[in-house]
C-alpha cells in the first residue's frame, strides 16, 4: 500500500503540477497579449481622434507580435500535457486559433487606420462609432485580464454596435458601390474593430465569462 501510494504521488507530480504549472504561465502570457491588443486600440483610437502618432502604433504592433510569439513554448507544452491528461485539449485550441484571430485582426485595424484617420477626424459619425466600439472592447479585454488572473465573475458585453452600424444602409452602400471612397475604407476599418471585438467576447465565453447584452 505504501509503495502504492509512493507511485501515485509520483505520477500525480509529474503529470497534474506541470500542467498547472503551464497553464499558469500560459495564463499570464495571454494577458500580456491581451493587454498589448487594449493598449494597441487606444492607440488607433487617439489616431482618430487626432491625438495619436504612427510611431505609437509601430511600437504597438512590435509589442503585440514579442507577446503573441513568446507564446509559443508555452503552446508546445500544454498541447502535449493536455494530450498526456487527455482532457481540454479541444477548448486549449479552440482559445489559441481566438487569440490568433486578435492578433489578426489587430494588425489590420492599424493598418486600415492610419490611412483613413483623416476622414475619421472630418466624420463626428464614425469617429463616435470607432469610439464606442473601443470602449467596450477595450473593456472587455480589462474584463479577461481580470478572469485570467484569478478574479471570479467577469463578464463581458455583446458587440451590439454591429447593429447601430448595420441599419446606417446609406453609408454601406458607400462600401458596396464605391469601395475606393475614403469613407469606404473608414467604414472597414470600424467593421474591423468590431470583429475584433467578437472575436474578444468569443474568447471570453470559452473562458467561461457570461455574455451580457446592454442598450
């Protein structure tokens, strides 16, 4: 019974710790990542706004990619103690192909707005669009941050301006009939945002974060 015991401690050490271990790193690199993606739409949104700088966003981005990169080793290692274990392994990567989906979609909405600030700074319509929308983003990255640390009961908040932006049929018939418009490719990059957002509060439910839907 001893030698029984022995064995399973020594198996429980070897296989469960590692993997908490691993999970906890893989944690607090996810939200270094995430808070990188937060401060990279601050960025944009002050490009907007006409308060921000290219350089703010180029530093951004070389930000996001150190973080997103350094992921990497810890990906290897859960994927096989996951595999070893035999179990979460399909939510594991179901969370990396999401947090590849921001990282995407991060680097387009910088690339989409630094052309088209100048017509984001001459619209009051989009600019408050652009505007919200990074606001609920951004607080709901804050809000996996917080759930990623440790803090229970987060919650994140449905993406309901893709309805506010869907019903304006003027402006997305400007997308769909002038596509090289200025206003077409502010309009994108808006839509962009959004999808980043989405993309947040998918995450944030394979986290186990509830979704609310506000006004």
């Amino acid at each position: 019974g001893t030698f029984v015991g022995c064995t399973l401690g020594i198996l429980v050490a070897l296989l469960v710790f590692p993997v908490a271990r691993t999970g906890h790193l893989f944690a607090r690199r996810t939200i270094d990542l995430l808070r990188c993606i937060a401060e990279q739409i601050g960025n944009c949104t002050r490009l907007v706004s006409g308060e921000g700088a290219e350089n703010d966003l180029a530093a951004g981005a070389h930000a996001i990619e150190t973080h997103f990169h350094g992921l990497a080793s810890e990906v290897v290692a859960l994927r096989y103690e996951a595999g070893v274990l035999q179990r979460n392994r399909h939510r594991l990567e179901r969370q990396l192909a999401l947090l590849a989906a921001l990282h995407s979609s991060t680097r387009q909405l910088a690339s989409l707005t630094v052309p088209n600030r100048r017509t984001f700074t001459t619209d009051p319509t989009l600019r408050r669009l652009f505007h919200e929308a990074a606001t609920r983003t951004v607080g709901n990255v804050d809000a996996l941050c917080r759930l990623l640390a440790g803090t229970p009961h987060q919650s994140v908040q449905a993406p309901a301006g893709v309805q506010i932006l869907t019903r304006d049929t003027s402006r997305l018939r400007i997308v769909l009939t002038a596509p090289d418009s200025p206003e077409a490719g502010a309009i994108e990059s808006l839509f962009t945002l959004l999808s980043l957002d989405m993309a947040v509060v998918e995450l944030g439910r394979e986290l186990g974060a509830p979704v609310v839907h506000r006004g």
